[in-house]
C-alpha cells in the first residue's frame, strides 16, 4: 500500500511541476512588440478639395520591435469627432498601407517581420453638413483625435491594440483656407 501511495505522490508532484514548466514557458516565450509610432507621423497633406469635401492623408509606421513575426490581421482608423462637438463636417477614414494601396476602404493583412516596419497611410475624408462649403464648415474646425486600431497574433493570443494621434482644427482649416491661424 505504501508503494501505491508513494507512485501516486511522485505523479502528483511530476504534475504539478509539469504544469509550472509549462506556464512559465507560455510567460516566457517570445512574442511580436507590435505598434503604430503615430508620434512619428507626418505632417498633414491635403490631398483633394471639392466645394463640399477636403480629403488628407498623413503615414506612420507599423513597427515590430519584437523577436518574433506578427500576423497583422486588420488596421482601421476611428476619428473622434462627435456631432455634439461639431456638426459642421462629417468625417470618414481609411487606413492603408503605402505599397498597397486600395479603393475599396479595405486592409489587407500583412505579415509583419521581426524588428521591421511598414509605413501606413491613414485617409480622413470631411464631407461638409447642412449646406455649409467646406471652407465654411472648416473654418472652425476644433481638433479631433485619432484612434488606429490593430489586430495581430504572433504565438500569444489574438490582440487588439490602439494607438491615438491628434490633428489640430487649425492645421486642417489653414490646408482648406478656411482660416490663417496656424498655431
């Protein structure tokens, strides 16, 4: 009897510290380090302006500073711009990459090397509201901030990251020429 208790002890032991093996290494392992340098953008361009829509772009990069490759799986835009904080001009975004650009406001995902980047293209379109021009409705414009969203996985989890950047309303009313207050 004695034998039967000491085996079952020795693989109740053996489980448990196969077990901590096996969390520490799921810890441990290396993963991608996957995110949008959105402090690193560019100035915004203006790219297209109509009597009633301004379109402008702006890149930055999507970098992976980590060890391990990354499925970028889906990258969009979410501009924060609330009728409630201005009703002028309805915005719309797009994000892209520079070598493959799109038209049909899609993200092709990618496979995001070790310690390699690729640069993005991120598109916000104003449509002017309630019979304003777009000169007229980016006159006062107020600034807005910017969520890029991104989903990926490496060898963790799926995950979804975000990343914000801020355009001032008086850049974009001065692209427009609704305003010369630049500050």
């Amino acid at each position: 009897m004695s034998i039967l208790v000491n085996l079952i002890m020795c693989l109740m032991i053996l489980a448990i510290v196969g077990a901590i093996v096996i969390v520490i290494y799921a810890w441990m392992k290396p993963t991608d380090n996957t995110s949008v340098l959105t402090d690193e953008r560019t100035a915004l361009k203006l790219v297209s302006l109509t009597e009633k829509e301004a379109i402008f772009t702006t890149e930055m990069l999507l970098n992976n500073s980590g060890v391990e490759d990354a499925a970028i799986t889906d990258v969009f835009a979410r501009p924060y711009l609330p009728q409630e904080q201005y009703n002028q001009a309805t915005v719309y975004s797009n994000v892209e990459t520079v070598d493959r650009r799109r038209n049909d406001n899609y993200f092709e995902a990618l496979i995001l090397q070790a310690k390699s980047n690729r640069a993005l293209i991120v598109t916000l379109r104003f449509v002017a509201n309630d019979g304003y021009s777009i000169k007229e409705a980016m006159k006062n414009m107020v600034d807005m901030d910017v969520a890029i969203y991104y989903n990926g996985m490496a060898r963790k989890a799926i995950y979804i990251r975000k990343n914000f950047f801020t355009v001032m309303g008086t850049e974009i009313s001065a692209l427009v020429g609704g305003s010369k207050d630049v500050r």
